[in-house]
C-alpha cells in the first residue's frame, strides 16, 4: 500500500514523479490552509506500509523557525533567503554525519503574502530543503504569543496565572489555535516523509501535540521531542487545563529528550501522578511502558557549534574591537552579564548584587565595572517594558550612588550587538554572571569559556603571554539548565542578593591559578560536548528506540488528543469467540482455569460479590462431565467459601494456590507444606512501621500472606516506601522459608513456592491421574500474578500432560504485553465468552438428554 502521504516534493522539484502505479489523491504540492480547528481531524488511521523512494538515510527536523533569513529585495520583485548560522537547528545538522539528508520544516520569520507562498515554498525546497509552513497572521498571532507565550512559556518557567496580569486565564480558544497549527505542521511532515524510512526530530514547547498527529497517520513513524525549556514540577504543571492531552501526546514520540535530569524527573512524575505510568531504568536508559510500547527518555544538554564560534573569534573585526575594549577599561576588572530582555533572567537581582557589592566592599569602588548586556526581548507584554523600566532604574541608582568622573560602576548595553562584539565582551571580562531565576538551558557560559580561552592574535591585543594557561570565572543561577554540567562555577540562589554578591567577590578574590583550573575543566567539557556530540547522541538513541519498530503489531485506539498506539507481539491477537465455541464444542477433556477479579468481576466495582449471571455461568460449565473448572484468586478461603457457595463442583484455589478445594463437600488442602509461619512475627512489625508513616496504606493478613497495600498513597511516595520495605523485608526475613515480591501497588510476603502457576500444574496432574488428557485448556486471568498460569499452560504443550492435539487459549484481559497468546478487551468480553461455552455445554446435554430419550422410547 503506497501512502498518500507521500507525494514526495523532493520528487516534484527535481522533476520525476513517483511512478507507484495506482496513486489515491495526490496532495498539492504546497499546502497554504491555515484555519482554526476544533480538534483532531478523525481520519481513519494507517500502517506505515509507504514504500520509500529515498535510499539515504534521512531526518525531518521540525521547528516553530526555519533557520533562515529572509529579506525583502530592493526592487521589491521577490525574497532573498540566506542559512541563520545562530539557529540551533542549522547547527546540529553537524552531528548527524554527512550521509545524513535533513530537510527542514517551519516557519518563517517574515510574513509572506499568499500570492508569493508557492514560488517561495518551491525556491526554499531547491535551494535550501526547507518546507516552510504559511500562517495566517491572526492564527500565528494566537499560536505563538497567546497559547505558546501566554500559557505554556510562563508556566514552564513557574510563573502561575494567579491574575489576569500574570499570563492570562486560560482560554480555549488560544488552545484551539495550538492544536491547528500543530496539525498544519503535521500536514508539512507528511508532504515529504517516507514512514518507513525517515527519522523525525521535534523541537520544542510550540509542537508538543504534533507527536499525536504524525502517529496516528503513521503508527510505526520514528519520532524524536526535544523540549528546550524546563519542564515545571507535577504540583505546577498540574494547574494546566489540557495537562492530560500534552502528555499523551508527547507519550506519542519514541524518544522525549531534556537537558537536566530535573526537568526528566518532573516529566516522569507527572506522568505517575497524572496517568498513572511507571519508569524503568535499564542498562542505563530510562523508559516508559505506554501500551506496549517503551517511550525513551533522554537526558543530555545542548552545546555550542564551535566552528562558528572559533570563525567570529579569528574575524579581525573581533581582534579591533577587543583592543578598543582592553583601552576602554584599562586598569579594571569587568564582570559581565549578557541576557535577554525578559521577566526570568533575572536582571534586576544580578544589578541589586552588583550594589550590594559595592556597598558591602568600597574596596572595590572605581576597580570593578559590571556590563550589562540586555538583548531584545522576544516577548512582548507589559511585564517586558516593566523589566525594561526596573533595569534602566536600577542601573541609573547605582551609577548616581557609586559613579564618579571616568568611572561607571554599570554599563547598560540595551541596544542590538553584533555577535562579533559580544564575542569581544566575553573575551575581556574576568568573570560571567548569569543569575537567571529559571531557564532551560542559557549557553552564554559555554561561549564565554570558548571565548576566554581565546587565540594568539586575540592574545597579542590583549598583550598576553601564549604559555599562561588561560583563566575564566563563572557565577551562575543553581535554576539553569547548564548549571550542573558546571561543576567549577560558583552557584548561586539568584533571590538571595547577599549570596550572589558574596559570590561575586570570592570570584573576583580567587587566585589566578585556582581560576585556571576551573577554566580548564569547562573548556574541556564545553569542546567535546558541543552541538555536534549533542546532535549524534539523541540521533544514535532514536535509532535505539526504534530499532523493533518493524516486528511490532501496531493500531490505534482512542479518539482526539486521546490517540495512542498499541504495539503487541506479532502472535498477540483477539480471541474469537466463534474460534472458541468451536473448538469446544469438537473437544472431549476441557481444563478451565480463571481468575476472578478484574476478570470475571471488574476491578472497578465497589461490590465484589458474584452477580447471578456469573454463579450461572460457572454451574453450567461444572455440570458439563467433560470439564475441570478452577477458580483461582487471591482472596481467602472463607470469602470464596460464601460467595461460591452455590457453585457445588467448582474447584476453588484461595490466597493464589496455597488453599484448594475440590468441590464443595471437601475440605481445604494447603497445595504447599509449611511448617509454621513464625515469619509472620518478624514481617507484621515491619510493615506496621511502614504503614504508620505512610498515609493511605494498608495491611491485609492473610492466613497464609501478608500484604501492604498503598494504592491510595501518594504515588512517589508510596513507591519510594515500596522500595524500602521490599529491601528491609528482604534483609529480616533473608532465612526464613519466604518470599518477599513486589506487585501492583502491594508488596506480598508469602511461603515458598505458592503461585498461580502451582494450580496450574495441580490442575492438569489432576486431569492426568483421572486419565483425562486435556485437549482444550482455557486460561483468563489480567495481572502479573496470573502470568504463571500462562507460562505453565503455554509450557504444557506438546508436552505429556496434553493431548498432541489440544487446543490451548491463554487469554489475557485488556491489550498488553503478557505471556498469554489472545486477549479480550475487558470483564464484559469475558462473561459474554464464558456465557458462549456455557450455552454450547447446556445445548450439547439437551441434545445428548434428547438422544437418550429417543433410543429409550
């Protein structure tokens, strides 16, 4: 089946259209609708079967930007476009190797007008591989400065909407905007993408539902996120309206990446917290079970290009513009600040230390000059010109306090710089402050270290000796993404003025060559982890995360922003209720294995007494003489006992196979010898411990177990709890004839050997003994526990406890991955099922009863 995705516009502009044979609706070659949807476009969703043209490996890089310049000509007869060597997306493309084929696709920074949208969409695809992405102003307006800057920038940042001032209220109607221009970018992705073949690389905060998209049109699509900003705590981000639909839809890549390991944990808990999933570290890479499929987490920062930073330092502008510097503040010590212009930089707090500085150490009064440099701000807003109004305050306060004649304690650059002039501040300023209070991962460190180590003409303007080693300092935010991978830098809480202004005087009391050392293990870091080693690292675990895409099963459930993917075992399958009834109407010797709740009875309901469709169900199937029916729960004996107590041939098995009971009239047998449970005495104090300090958890005692439940405690918590009463439990009971497991939100002490799968093997040596050889086996159960069963039943086959040609259907409940061969989606499949065999049993005695009858006569 050939996509219909794919009328690959790398095709159409070399002029060879695809030659598939028989091709449904083409797209258009360039796609310019841009209205406001409501939500998903419910199409039908597909394999992706598209054969691929491109032999080259290939990766779609999806941003808000192009990273390109455009510029209006001079007659006014067209654009001219030129690569953004400052955009982040054209500089990883170092990374992912020259064999490597990257197209592009976002926006551009210019408006174009609609007439102009299709010669610029062809020229950008020849000439750059860019497939631009046209939105209406209105729709673009909405996007990105209502829902993208008014409501996810600020509340990733920690900033909540506790006022109309404060980001806004929610409104819907922004979210709409987000949700359609997230489907328009999808459109583009699908214009050009070969799904079998081609890699996706996301980028960012303004394309979090586009995972959605791009999977429900191409189940088996490879697809990376990075998001680039922090991601806020659970108790924060659980404010969000839509926090449930941005998860599921980011749960939709393969591999979600992040700078911090902070921004990952928050990630992870609110998905425990929110969607009730659990992670995984194995082999060192963390991972997410989302139906069947493992979502990776990754965790690495940005880096810098460093070939462009190293061509802007050998620019002679550069070399003329640090020797203008070094005669500038000859005789001073320049500490630098380099920000954009916005509420979470924290500028005024960083002008605030420099004051506090001044006051707290006169000696330093005339010698030390901080340069502010206040890049535009990217926003826009009130809280903007009210930064821009404190900073210029501030600034003049300290000035008019400490200033003097041919001395200016603060240097205010509000205006655009040049990069190469920015380089040259970087290069003369004996330390860096960047005392932002929150950002995701800010770079201006990794430039100022590759800049402070400098060249030899860059030396001889600043007239130093080649052999010295080089030195730098940094003050940085403990907020910031790169913090932590700068392990000589002094951090500081950037609130806490008298901290950072400390901070600024041990930076600049520091001895040369404790600053040389520091300098040198930040440039060895910043060299080998630049942009490139950043690209080829995320790359290399998205080939990871993919890697058995092929050999997975996949379809879609779920409507809207709900969509996900369902990847099974190619043997995994739904089991067939005319299959079923089929094989057990033609079968002589049945076993019947089932579990009872969240199988029989829904895990859901509050009352968990058989109803009477189910008590008639099971006498059905026990009258019929050619089945073994067990029942198999991990309730106790006493409980089953009543409940079933109608039920005279059904074989109970209590407490998960310690207890059974034949029929009715027998008594209870223990399936395992235990001497004693004087375990129980040692283990009981030890989870009362647990339960006493860890609201929402409970001891159940069992005759024969002990479990501590903590369903109702806090998620975090509770599994942290977990862990350690599994680890003290372990150590106390470590001679003791026990085991000690972990299960659904419970950790079980309980005898040696008891499982499920032991009423699975007692089951058919019953069968045996009587001389019955199973040739049907029925086995439903929906948790861990019952697996047992299903590794014992599956086992048997072609073994001597089953007939050679029996028929074995290991059923699990829901679509999961499990042991089991079939599964049904829920407890209502599963009375329906069992409500079949018991209607062909009841047919088959009344034909049987009919039969006799005649013969009598």
């Amino acid at each position: 089946m050939v996509s219909r995705s794919y009328s690959n516009l790398l095709d159409l502009v070399s002029g060879d259209s695809p030659t598939f044979g028989r091709v449904g609706k083409r797209l258009p070659r360039v796609m310019t609708v841009a209205g406001i949807i409501s939500d998903l476009d419910e199409e039908n969703s597909v394999g992706s079967e598209a054969l691929s043209s491109v032999c080259q490996e290939r990766v779609i890089i999806v941003g808000n930007q192009l990273p390109l310049r455009a510029h209006r000509r001079p007659d006014d007869s067209g654009w001219n476009f030129s690569w953004d060597e400052d955009s982040l997306l054209l500089q990883l493309k170092d990374g992912l190797g020259e064999d490597v084929e990257v197209i592009y696709i976002g926006c551009l920074r210019e408006e174009i007008e609609p007439g102009e949208q299709d010669d610029v969409s062809q020229t950008l695809l020849e000439t750059f591989k860019c497939v631009p992405t046209f939105l209406s102003p209105d729709l673009f307006s909405k996007f990105y400065h209502g829902f993208c800057k008014q409501h996810l920038w600020p509340l990733f940042h920690y900033m909540l909407p506790l006022s109309p001032d404060l980001g806004g209220r929610f409104d819907r109607s922004l979210w709409q905007a987000y949700v359609s221009v997230n489907k328009i970018f999808a459109d583009k992705v699908m214009e050009v993408i070969s799904p079998d073949d081609d890699y996706v690389w996301v980028h960012d905060y303004h394309l979090m539902v586009l995972p959605t998209f791009l999977r429900k049109r191409f189940n088996r699509v490879k697809l990376g996120f990075f998001l680039h900003s922090p991601f806020p705590s659970s108790e924060i981000y659980r404010t969000l309206p839509v926090r449930d639909e941005l998860l599921r839809a980011l749960l939709n890549s393969d591999l979600i990446g992040f700078h911090t390991f902070d921004y990952a944990r928050h990630f992870l808990s609110c998905c425990s917290r929110m969607l009730g999933l659990a992670y995984q570290s194995k082999r060192g890479y963390i991972g997410l079970e989302y139906y069947g499929r493992t979502v990776s987490i990754k965790i690495l920062p940005v880096g810098i290009h460093m070939g462009q930073l190293q061509s802007v330092l050998n620019l002679p502008e550069t070399e003329a513009r640090v020797a203008e510097l070094r005669d500038q503040f000859m005789g001073r010590v320049v500490l630098l600040g380099v920000d954009d212009m916005d509420i979470f930089k924290g500028i005024s707090l960083k002008l605030l230390a420099m004051e506090q500085l001044l006051e707290q150490h006169p000696e330093w009064r005339g010698k030390v000059v901080l340069v502010q440099i206040a890049n535009p701000a990217r926003g826009r807003g009130r809280d903007v010109q009210e930064v821009q109004s404190e900073t210029a305050s501030t600034a003049r306060r300290i000035n008019e306090t400490f200033g003097r004649l041919g001395y200016q304690p603060v240097i205010l650059i509000d205006h655009p710089l040049q990069f190469y002039e920015r380089i040259a501040y970087y290069v003369i300023a004996e330390c860096c402050l960047v005392t932002a209070v929150r950002d995701g991962m800010n770079l201006i460190p990794y430039e100022y270290i590759i800049s402070r180590q400098g060249n030899e003409k860059l030396d001889e303007a600043l007239q130093l000796d080649p052999s010295v080693p080089k030195k730098s300092m940094l003050v940085v935010s403990e907020f910031i993404g790169c913090s932590p991978s700068l392990s000589g830098a002094i951090r500081v809480n950037p609130w806490n003025i008298d901290s950072v202004a400390e901070a600024m005087d041990v930076a600049l009391e520091m001895r040369n060559s404790e600053k040389q050392l520091r300098h040198e293990k930040h440039y060895r870091y910043v060299r080998t982890h630049d942009v490139g080693y950043w690209a080829h690292s995320f790359l290399q675990d998205l080939q990871r995360a993919c890697k058995d895409h092929v050999r997975r099963r996949c379809w879609g459930i779920g409507f809207g922003l709900g969509f996900r993917v369902i990847a099974l075992d190619p043997n995994f399958r739904k089991l067939s209720a005319e299959h079923i009834v089929s094989a057990y109407k033609r079968t002589k010797n049945r076993a019947i294995l089932l579990d009872y709740d969240g199988t029989i009875m829904p895990q859901t309901s509050i009352n968990k007494t058989p109803t009477t469709e189910a008590i008639t169900i099971l006498n059905s199937l026990c009258n019929d003489p050619r089945n073994v029916v067990f029942l198999v729960s991990g309730r106790d004996k006493e409980t089953l006992s009543n409940w079933f107590s109608s039920c005279e041939k059904l074989v109970l098995a209590a407490e998960h196979g310690y207890f059974l009971r034949q029929n009715h009239d027998a008594k209870w047998e223990t399936c395992v010898p235990v001497a004693d449970f004087d375990w129980k005495q040692i283990a009981e104090p030890v989870m009362q411990l647990y339960t006493e300090t860890t609201d929402g958890s409970a001891i159940e005692a069992k005759e024969s177990a002990l479990v501590w439940h903590y369903q109702y405690a806090d998620p975090d918590f509770g599994s942290c709890q977990a862990k350690e009463l599994l680890d003290h439990l372990e150590s106390v009971l470590s001679n003791e004839p026990v085991s000690v497991k972990s299960g659904q939100h419970i950790v079980e002490v309980k005898p040696q050997g008891v499982s499920k799968g032991l009423v699975a093997e007692r089951l058919l040596t019953t069968m045996h003994q009587k001389g019955m050889l199973p040739d049907f086996v029925l086995c439903i159960g929906d948790d861990r526990s019952d697996e047992d069963m299903f590794e014992v039943i599956t086992g048997a086959v072609a073994g001597p406890s089953l007939s050679p040609v029996a028929e074995v259907f290991a059923c699990t409940v829901g679509q999961k991955p499990s042991k089991a061969k079939y599964y049904l989606d829920d407890t209502v499949e599963i009375v329906r099922m069992l409500q079949g065999l018991a209607t062909a049993s009841d047919q088959m005695a009344w034909t049987a009863a009919s039969q006799s009858s005649h013969k009598t006569t």
